[in-house]
C-alpha cells in the first residue's frame, strides 16, 4: 500500500512519572508497528504533571522518531483529562488507549486493528483475564465493585475490560461530543454504545515503576463513576426516608404505650441517616458546581511542535 495512503492508529499513553517505563514501551511499540507495514502509527503520550524526567524523555524520543508525539499538563489533571486530551490532539483514523506500564500489551494491538478492520465492529476492547501484582483484598474488592456499578448505573460492566482498546474516529468523536469535567470513560463508551468485540488477554505486573493508585484513589474514582453514570443514590435517599419515616412512628407510638422517657437512640439513628442523606445530595450539588463554571479539562504548559 502507498504510504499515503496508509491508513494511521494513533497510540493514546497517559503518563505521570514513568520515566523507568516509557523506554520499555517505545521499543515495544515500535515492534509491533514494524509488522504493520500498511499502517502508519503515532504515539502521542501525555505526560500528567509528572514530577520527575517523564517530559524530558519525551521530547528525547519526539526529536529520535517524528512519530512521538506529546503534551504536558501544567499540573497533575488526573487520567481522565489525559485520555481527554489525546483523544482531541490524534490524528488517526483509529485511536487505542493504553497505559504506559505494558500491563496492555501492544502486541495485541494487531489482533485489535483486524477486528475492527475486517469484522466490521466499531471498537475492539481488551480484557483483563488475570489480575497479577494485585492483593486478595483488591481483586475482591474490584470485582464487588463492578458488580455494584453495573447494578446502580444499569450497564453491562465488563469485568476485567477497561480503557484499553482501539476504536474508530467515529466513536472517539462521540466520546469528544460529552463534554462532562468529571469523567469516567468505561461509563461513557457504555453510552455512545458501538458495536464493540472483547478479547481476553493477560496482563502481567508492571515493566517498571510503581502503581500511581493507591486504595484512596481508588476509592475517590470509583465514587466518581457512581456519581457519573447513575442517579440511583438519590433513589435510594426516597426509599430510605420513607423507611425510616414508618420505623420512627413505630417507635414513637412504641414509647407512649410503654411509657418510656427516652428517643435519644432512635433520634440519633435518624440524624445520622439525614446527614448521610445530605452528602449524598451534596455529591451530585458539588458536580453541578464544577459543571456550571465551565473550567478547561486541562492546560498545557508544553506540547511538540507538530501538534496541531
């Protein structure tokens, strides 16, 4: 094929202090270009406020090889700014995201291009069929956690399928067309819907580095997608007070026919479901608040001089 003709993938790598890895994933990636002969390829990395050598390699690998190419925030912004911003700089006619820890091998990336290719699906997602590198306590956590979501925000969660696939320009547009500061994208592909093929593939620990996700990040993300995709808590704040506003007349009517002198107990327990019920409310107030005030996803302080 004519390599103007050839069609382009661009390669979508958040990255916050992965100098010890990008190298690893560079290599890799270019190996597995080199037998896609009739697909041109760009890396467009994106570099998350990284507090240490991570924009510096970067520039290095843009000066080596014209294919790299990246941005950096001026800050950390979080993942999902990232995925934002290489979804809105690529060039391809199919975008993959990936993380920059070879935990999503790039030499399923071929396999992935066929499906949507040849089969006609619109996005080809990996997933994940081990979970190696992580405790007990978090695989159990996670998979109860997916279950939850896919209950409350009525969507067909995956388990172990995540950020890592490749997709049509067609879909990261849709995924453009939300234009929500508080994002939780494996919601969002739910959404704009697309026919979409899993497969499996096993990831093994990271090449390099440690994880950047600690439990509290966890824990905060996965009240985000909750809060993102599903008003079901809000539900639940109805069915709870009318719960409790049968339970307190019982109790009421209890202590009159006891004689009792005391609704201390029964007063606390009702406040404490009130003021659980307020944060609650006051999650879904605080994302209207981002919302309304219309601040950027992201800024850059530095990007490659081929950006457009």
């Amino acid at each position: 094929m004519d390599q103007k003709q050839a069609e382009t993938i661009s390669v979508i790598v958040p990255c916050y202090n992965e100098e010890q890895v990008l190298p690893l994933l560079y290599q890799e990636l270019k190996r597995v270009f080199a037998s896609l002969p009739a697909v041109k390829g760009e890396f467009l990395f994106i570099d998350d406020g990284s507090r240490d050598h991570t924009l510096a390699l970067l520039r290095s690998l843009h000066a080596r090889d014209r294919r790299c190419r990246y941005l950096s925030f001026s800050r950390n912004f979080g993942k999902e700014a990232a995925m934002y911003a290489g979804l809105e700089h690529a060039t391809g006619e199919y975008c993959v995201i990936m993380d920059a820890d070879l935990q999503h091998p790039p030499a399923l990336l071929p396999e992935m291009y066929r499906v949507v290719k040849c089969e006609g699906y619109d996005c080809c997602a990996g997933v994940r069929q081990d979970r190696a590198g992580e405790g007990r306590l978090r695989r159990l956590l996670t998979g109860g956690y997916y279950r939850v979501l896919g209950k409350l925000c009525r969507m067909d969660v995956q388990p172990g399928a995540g950020d890592f696939r490749l997709m049509r320009r067609t879909v990261a547009q849709a995924l453009l067309a939300c234009p929500e500061r508080d994002r939780y994208l494996k919601g969002l592909f739910q959404f704009v819907g697309f026919e979409t093929k899993y497969i499996p593939f096993t990831g093994g620990a990271r090449a390099a580095g440690q994880s950047k996700w600690g439990i509290p990040d966890l824990w905060r993300y996965a009240l985000d997608a909750i809060f993102s995709c599903s008003t079901a808590p809000v539900g639940l704040i109805g069915t709870v007070g009318t719960v409790l506003t049968v339970l307190g007349g019982l109790g009421v009517l209890w202590q009159l026919l006891l004689d009792g002198d005391s609704l201390a107990p029964l007063l606390v327990w009702i406040g404490g479901i009130q003021l659980l019920a307020l944060g609650l409310l006051g999650q879904y107030l605080v994302r209207d608040y981002r919302e309304s005030r219309g601040r950027p996803h992201y800024i850059l302080k530095a990007w490659d001089k081929d950006m457009q």
